[in-house]
C-alpha cells in the first residue's frame, strides 16, 4: 500500500547540532574508506613477495599488479553498479552491512589463497564489496549528516583512503620481515589484519539506523517519525537544552521502486548539466591521479636514483598531503560554498602541475623537491576529487542517489583503473623526461578543463536540504525547505 503523506523528517535531521551519535554514524560508515586504502596499497607492497619462491602462491609480480589489480577495479566498477541499484531499492542500513559482509568474507578467502585462480577471483570479489560500499555509504552518510555539516564531513571521510595508505605502507614493512614471518605467511596476516578492522567496523555498523529519508518515501513513515524522535532526545539530552523547532515539510506519495528507465531520464535528462558537471569531475581528478601515482616510484627510481626501498617514504609524504586537503579545506565548502571550492581545488591543483611538469621539463627538481611539488598539488586535488564524490551524492532525487553514486564512482574508476594505464604506463616508464612532462600535462589539463565546468555548472548546495537542491520523484508538493544554519 502507497499512501501521501506530509512529514518534516529532512527539516528536523538538518537542524540538528552535531553531537556524539553524529560521531557514531561517521565512524561506523565512514572508516571502510581506510580499508580501501590499506586494501590497495598492501596489494601493490607485497607484490614482490608474492612472486617470490615459497610464498604459496603461483604468481608473478606482474600478474599481481596488472591481472589482479585489474579484476579488483573490474570488481569495485560491478559492486557499485550492482549494489547501487539494491541500495536504492532495499534501504542503505541492509546494503552497508552487506556490503561489508562482502568485503570481509572476500578478504579472509584471499588470505587463504593456494593458487592463483582463487586468488584473483577473491580480489575480484573483495572489488565488488568495496564497490558497493561507496554506494550505500555515501548515501546513507549524507542523509543522515546536517545540511550546514554535510560538506566537510564527505569530504574527510573520503579523503580517509590516505589513512589506510599510509598505514598500508607501514603494515606491509612489518609483515614482510622475514625474520619476524615465514615467507608464505606474512602476507596472509596482512590480509587477516584487514579482516580483524573491518569486523570492528560491523561492531560499530549495526548500531547506525536506516535512513529515515529513505524509510519515509518507502511506505515507511511511522517508523522514520519514531528513529527521528529518538535521535533527538539523544541529542537533546547530550545537549541539556531542548532543540530548536523545525521548519519545512514535505508531501510524499510514497513508492516502493523506481525504474532504471526513469532513473536514465531524470539523471541524464532533467538534470543533465549535473551530469555533465559529475562526469567532468570524475574523468578530471582520475587522470591527474594517475598522471602522478601511476608511475610514481619509476620516475623516482629512473630519473632520480632512489632506491626501490625508500620510494615508501616518499609515498608517506604525498599521502599525507592528500589527506590534510579534505581536513583544512573541508569546512570552507560549507562556509565559502560549493562552486568556489570545488572549481579553485581543481584549477589549483591542475596549474600547479602545469608548473611542476615544467620545472622537471627543466631539470630543476631533486626527488625531494618533486615530491613536495606533488604534496602540494595533491593538497589541493583531493579536497576536489573528494567533493566529486559528495556532488554527484547530493545533487540528484532521493530515488536515484545511490545508483546516480554508482555509476560515475564505476566511470572514474573505470578511467583510472583503465584507460589511465593504458595512457601513462608507456609515457612514465619510458625513461625519456619529456614522455613524463607530457603525462603531467594530460593529467592537469583534464583537471582545469573539469574546474572550469565546475565555474559554470557547480550546484551552490552549502547549508541546503538535499531536498531543496533535489526534489524527490515522489514529491507530490512541497513548502521550501531553508538553508540549515551555517
């Protein structure tokens, strides 16, 4: 049974202060961003000890950084896709703990691993779950979080995969020590370690609701009334006083479904300029990633002469860089805006690569100075590839969010798992300094091209309702919803 109703659900979450079951919902969603990066940055530090004689396994290391590395892209492209689709379907709180149940299963098997086919299949499966992690994570994070917080804390938890590189890094160098693990074990630790995170994660996970803005579009809204009111006393009793009153309702008919076709026609048709503007940010922040971290360590070691074994350092600098953009420059996408930040991250970043790429066309930079070129530039570009992440999240109905998340997570992931290696594998590993100048280049004029789509097509969203920059399908009529209080 469908039935309209008029509820101030959306008014009465975004006029919250934030307060410690804000915490809670950011740390039990938020913190898979962590695993993914330790996930992704283990895979390629022991690459070398799996090729290695005793290690159990039957592969080379340029199986694991190209086939396996390959079939987990090709994985995490499907699980969003897949998953997407259910989590609009079935609700966010089902799809991120299975999602997660995924993820762990499939990283516990690959830690199991006799041959190489069941390993490849389990990075492939491990892939799918972290795919559909992104989709129902970041949907259920930002209709859960305060408008006039909604901004800095995407773009933090999404900046997070850094955490987990760097501690990726720091993990693999402790289990490959053979004089501490076998060979043949070690790796399968580092594995197990990832598993031990994640069921804490799920601890942590079972305790976050469903998304009430979900519930009451799906014939639900009795129950999201109850989950808000009890939320609220939560908060009020933290707070001692009690809260303000909400303003704004919205009529509902509620739905149980939407079709793929009306999801089509209203992201690539009604608000088809958001599109463009998510497709330009996503392609952009991919190749300028890749442009710079696909041939990371062989441009230290060929241009350079650092040694195999130091470019960890070196990571552990870019990486911090990467994540203190979202952290300092978080709060000014609620406060400065959206359009602003978004496009002077990626024009920033974009032309400050212009100007590394020329500075090593010029033989002027030593790997350290090149290294906080790249720092710097990526102090900028993650805060931008973040807020694509929290644009194309928040910018499209209801109905569509967590598919309209999927599907231009899987085209940049996609453009940088894919098409980006075939571009710059020759160009960085050529040895010739023009070749890598040109890498650069690509990679930063893609980045400006996608800010100034940003100058132009960037929806202002800061201290707005999600319903208010997006009304649902199943709006029937709505009184405005106001800006949240930055």
């Amino acid at each position: 049974m469908t039935a309209t109703i008029t509820t101030s659900v959306p008014a009465r979450l975004d006029r919250l202060p934030w307060s410690r079951w804000h915490w809670m919902v950011v740390i039990g969603l938020g913190t898979v961003w962590i695993l993914d990066g330790l996930e992704v940055t283990v895979v390629g530090n022991i690459a070398g000890r799996l090729a290695e004689r005793g290690s159990g396994l039957p592969v080379t290391s340029g199986e694991i950084t190209g086939l396996a590395a390959a079939l987990y892209v090709a994985g995490a492209c499907s699980g969003a896709l897949f998953f997407g689709r259910l989590t609009d379907r079935f609700g966010r709180k089902k799809l991120f703990i299975v999602t997660l149940a995924v993820y762990l299963a499939a990283t516990a098997l690959t830690a199991l691993s006799f041959s190489s086919w069941w390993f490849f299949t389990f990075r492939f499966l491990t892939g799918f779950g972290i795919g559909g992690e992104y989709a129902a994570i970041n949907s259920a994070i930002d209709e859960l979080i305060p408008a006039a917080y909604r901004g800095r804390v995407d773009l933090i938890i999404n900046g997070s995969f850094w955490i987990g590189a760097v501690g990726g890094s720091l993990l693999s160098i402790l289990m490959l020590d053979t004089s501490i693990f076998p060979v043949d074990v070690g790796w399968r630790l580092t594995f197990a370690l990832g598993v031990v995170l994640g069921l804490v994660i799920l601890l942590v996970r079972r305790h976050v609701p469903e998304s009430p803005r979900w519930l009451f579009i799906h014939g639900k809204g009795d129950e999201a009334e109850e989950l808000v009111t009890s939320i609220e006393e939560r908060v009020a009793a933290e707070k001692g006083r009690e809260l303000p009153p909400a303003e704004g309702e919205i009529v509902i008919h509620q739905r149980s479904a939407i079709t793929f076709r009306e999801i089509g026609r209203t992201v690539f048709g009604e608000y088809r300029r958001r599109a463009v503007l998510g497709l330009a940010l996503f392609i952009g922040q991919a190749f300028l990633y890749n442009a710079i971290t696909f041939g990371f360590g062989a441009i230290l070691t060929t241009f350079f002469g650092v040694s195999t074994s130091r470019t960890g350092y070196f990571f552990a600098v870019i990486a911090a860089g990467n994540f203190c953009g979202p952290l300092l420059l978080g709060k000014l996408f609620d406060t400065v805006g959206r359009r602003v930040m978004i496009s002077s991250t990626y024009l920033l970043s974009g032309l400050l690569l212009f100007g590394t790429a020329w500075l090593f066309g010029a033989g002027r930079l030593s790997a350290d100075t090149l290294t906080a070129c790249w720092a710097v530039v990526l102090f900028f570009a993650s805060a931008g590839a973040s807020s694509a992440y929290l644009t194309v999240s928040e910018v499209f109905p209801m109905e569509t969010r967590a598919m309209a998340i999927a599907f231009f997570y899987a085209l940049g992931t996609a453009a940088g798992g894919i098409t980006g290696p075939l571009i710059f594998s020759d160009l960085t590993g050529s040895g010739v300094v023009g070749d890598t100048v040109l890498a650069f280049q690509i990679g930063a004029s893609l980045m400006c091209a996608a800010g100034l789509v940003a100058a132009f097509l960037a929806v202002p969203a800061e201290g707005r309702s999600l319903e208010s920059i997006a009304a649902p399908l199943s709006t029937k009529r709505a009184e405005p919803l106001p800006a949240a209080a930055k």
